[in-house]
C-alpha cells in the first residue's frame, strides 16, 4: 500500500496532464455517444435531443467569451 501512496504524487502532477487526458477521453466519449444516438435512434425526440446535445458540445465560443460562435 505505500508504493501505490507513494506513486499517486508522481502520477498528479501539478500541471493537471492527468486530469486534462481524463477530461478528454470524457469528452470524446460523449461526442461519439450523442453522434451515433443522432445517427441511429429511431425515435425522431432522441435524435433531435442528439443533435441538440452535440450542437452544445461543438459550437465554438468567441474570444471575447460570449456563447455566440464564430464565423
């Protein structure tokens, strides 16, 4: 137990490498999950609460922080 304690430092690193990786993969999940409930669902609600899902996780954002996207 204190070779996991003595690790788990070295791994969280104070640059937040691991978390940012763990955020993306979470991510990346999501996009393909709403991706593919959009593409496939039958039921024409889900597929369009898929494209509403996707289209909040892909707009891009200004600059100046508004939520508007870029053109």
């Amino acid at each position: 137990m204190s070779l996991l304690t003595d690790l788990v430092p070295e791994v969280l690193h104070p640059d937040g490498g691991l978390l940012t990786g763990a955020a993306s993969l979470v991510y990346a999940g999501t996009v393909t999950g709403a991706t593919i409930a959009a593409l496939f669902s039958r039921d024409p609600g889900r597929r369009r609460a898929a494209r509403y899902v996707l289209a909040l996780l892909l707009r891009r954002t200004g600059g100046g922080g508004s939520d508007t996207p870029e053109s």
